[in-house]
C-alpha cells in the first residue's frame, strides 16, 4: 500500500469530491472537512478542495476532463505532492487519473488503510490491516503493472504462461486466504477469553472516531489507553475492570471509532475488532458535543452497530466535550432530561458523578441484594453464585457460609434454594 508520508515529510495534499443529483451539499463539503482531517492525522498537509457538481461520476476519471485540467494546473504551480479523493476509486480511475495528473493518487479508502497501517500496535490488530489491504490492493493490481508480456517459457514449458499481473494475484490470493485462517484461530481464542469474564455485565464504549472514547476510559477505569486528538487512534479493543459505587464491577470496552463512509470491506476486515459492542450488554453511545455534524456522526454510528447486530441494545447516550460546547439535542429528537442522556467532559471530569449515577441505574436494573447460607457439605455452591452473581461479602460458619449478593431474576432463581430472605417466586425456573 502506498504511504501518504515518509519519516517527517509532511506532504502538500489536495481534495477532490463530487456533488451529484439529490446530494445535500453542506453535508458533501463536511465530508471533504473529514477527509482532510484524515490526511492531517496520516501527516498530510491540505491545501485546498476541489468540487464538481454532477448528475453521476465519471467512469473514466471520476470528474470531468475540465475540471480534471483545473486541477493538474494548481498541482504544478503549488508544487503538491497527492491529490485524495473522497470516494472509493475504480482501479480504471485511479490508472487514468494518474496518467492525466502525472501525480500520486489516493481515494478515501487507501488514506483509511494508510491510517490503520500506522495506528495498529498488536499482531491482531496488524493481520486484520494486512487482510484489508490486500483485499483492497486485489483488484487494482492492473494499475502497478505496465509489464503485462507473457513470461518466457523453456522446455516442457512452451504453453502459453501467466502473466506477471496474473502470478501476483495468486499470491495475494494465497496470503488472504492465509491471513483469513490465522484471525479464525485468534477470534476463537478471543471468543474463549470473553466467555471467561464470568457473569460481569459488559459495556462496550461506540462512537464517531476522536469523541473521546479512549479519554473517557482513562478515566474510568484509570487505565493507559492511547488517546489522541487524532482519528483512529485506537484500534485494538482494550478492555479493564471497573467497580461501581454500590460494589458491581463491570467491563469496560474501548472500540475502534466509527466513521462516515467507512468502506464496507473495512467494516468486515475488523469484524472481529467491532464484535465487542455487539457481545455488550450495555452500549455507551460517546458523542462529541462541541462538533456541530454531531447529528450526523450519530447517525453513522447507529448504522454500523445495527449492521454488526448490536441494536436495540440498553445505551447510554453520552455527550462529551460538553466543556467546549452543548449539542441541539433537538436535531435528533431527544432533551436533556431524557433519562438516557448525560452531558460530561472527560478532560476535566465535569458530569462524571451523573454518569455513573445513571450507568448504575441501568447496570443493576432488575438486580435485589440477597443473603445466601450455603451449608459446608455443598460448598461447591458458592463457586456458582460467584460466577452468576457480584457477592459483596462472604462470611464461614461452624455450619456453612453465608454470602451477601447483587443478583439478577436468573441468578436468584438458580440460587433461591440457599435464599434466607423473603423472595417472591419468579415466573421462570432457570437452571445451570
């Protein structure tokens, strides 16, 4: 994949979008504002944006040839150094707009995987950037090749050959298969390491990238993850331990942010990394107060998560940064008061106290502080109420123990036969 800097090089980057029929145009200038914060965060510098209206793209070039000369003449007066385009390139655009421009191309995509490439720190997290960079790169080979003769043959070897371009997409072929088996085996060790939480609730924390979700999780659980004001800065999901004022402890996910137009191969290339929020039981929903699109990277986000199957979930709406700024929360039809609704600042700690006030109404929603006595010959018991329930206190008897818990309806059904206090019978009779 083509790197959008060297060592501290800052390169000159121009931007190009399209605005087409039934388009919303402020939304497509917000757009290009995103792409040119990704190409800061890849090292880039912007310089200007270019803009064509049309009834669809080009299919040879992608905006028309006018235009196209437009930008050619700027590029060589300003001596700039990559021209970005906001959507995904055909591998005949990209080859015939640098044949025009005489100049590196890049499409939002490949500034993404330049991103992702740069950020990923763990040997997952590097697979799942190689798997789509390779899938990314498959179809485009034509492009990085001008020498498409036949191979010589030699004796018992005079049939017709293969191609360069042809020997190359089998390897890359090869090493996506490869690539796709190795993140099997690491999803499952992933899936047997999530199934070993024990019974903690889960909350995963989603959102638009650089809301401050990683911020927000420092905070919390007082932990070192990578923040930066910077999009993507975290990509491999980092998950701590955090106890609640009333004694729960819960799981806290930090996940990769969202973001709009996130090429659909991405969202399944980093399958594995985003499945956090959807084995959540709780979704905190961090959302960027001050940044006036704040509706429509909601929007993006409420998106993706129903398309990895975590909607309808129990979410907490946070509104962070609310120290530079406060949402219109009216733009997507909610108030203040709205129960699932909390202004916060992570830098500086304001709103914190309602935050968790509010994250442990829902977390023990439906949860009673039981008293068990467990008697010694099935002391085995006790392993199960600790995997089921979060126990506050344990004391031993000549005769048994007995164990102060926060239980849910399950729980308390699976245990009621050790209960000592007054608990109604459930409708449901759960079983190990």
């Amino acid at each position: 994949m083509a790197k959008i800097t060297e060592a501290q090089h800052q390169e000159k980057a121009v931007f190009v979008g399209v605005i087409k029929q039934n388009d919303d145009e402020r939304q497509i200038m917000e757009y290009l504002d995103e792409l040119e914060f990704l190409a800061e965060t890849a090292g880039a510098i912007g310089v200007k944006k270019f803009i064509q209206k049309v009834d669809r793209p080009d299919s040879r070039t992608y905006i028309r040839s006018g235009k196209l000369q437009e930008i050619k003449e700027y590029c060589e007066e300003n001596e700039i150094e990559v021209v970005i385009f906001d959507d995904e390139l055909s591998p005949t655009q990209l080859r015939n707009i640098e044949r025009e421009l005489d100049i590196r191309i890049l499409d939002r995509t490949n500034l993404i995987l330049d991103i992702f490439a740069q950020r990923a720190k763990t040997a997952y997290a590097k697979m799942q950037v190689e798997l789509a960079q390779y899938q990314y790169l498959l179809p485009r080979l034509t492009r990085m090749w001008t020498h498409l003769e036949r191979q010589k043959g030699g004796i018992g070897m005079r049939g017709p050959g293969e191609t360069q371009i042809e020997t190359d997409r089998r390897i890359i072929q090869d090493k996506i298969s490869r690539l796709k088996e190795q993140l099997k085996k690491v999803d499952k060790q992933m899936a047997s390491q999530r199934g070993n939480r024990g019974s903690m609730v889960r909350i995963s924390l989603v959102g638009y990238t650089n809301v401050g979700k990683s911020t927000l999780m420092n905070l919390l659980a007082k932990s070192d993850v990578f923040a930066e004001n910077k999009l993507f800065a975290t990509l491999d999901p980092t998950t701590r331990k955090y106890t609640l004022p009333c004694g729960e402890s819960i799981l806290l996910t930090d996940t990769v942010g969202f973001i709009n137009k996130l090429p659909h191969h991405l969202v399944s290339a980093f399958h594995s990394t985003l499945e956090e929020a959807a084995m959540a039981d709780i979704l905190l929903i961090i959302i960027d107060a001050s940044d006036t699109r704040f509706a429509e990277q909601l929007r993006v986000t409420e998106e993706l998560l129903v398309e990895l199957g975590a909607g309808g979930k129990p979410t907490l709406y946070v509104f962070n940064k609310c120290d530079r700024g406060f949402a219109e929360l009216r733009e997507i039809g909610k108030s203040a008061e709205d129960e699932n609704i909390v202004y916060i600042s992570a830098l500086t700690g304001q709103g914190m106290d309602s935050l968790i006030s509010k994250l442990e109404a829902i977390v023990t929603d439906g949860k009673r502080r039981v008293t068990y006595f467990i008697p010694n010959a099935e002391a085995g018991a006790l392993n199960t109420l600790y995997r089921v329930a979060t126990v506050e206190d344990v004391q031993y008897g000549a005769d048994g123990i007995t164990a102060v818990a926060l239980a849910d309806a399950k729980a308390r059904g699976m245990m009621k036969k050790y209960a000592t206090d007054d608990i109604p019978d459930t409708s449901e009779d759960w079983e190990e």
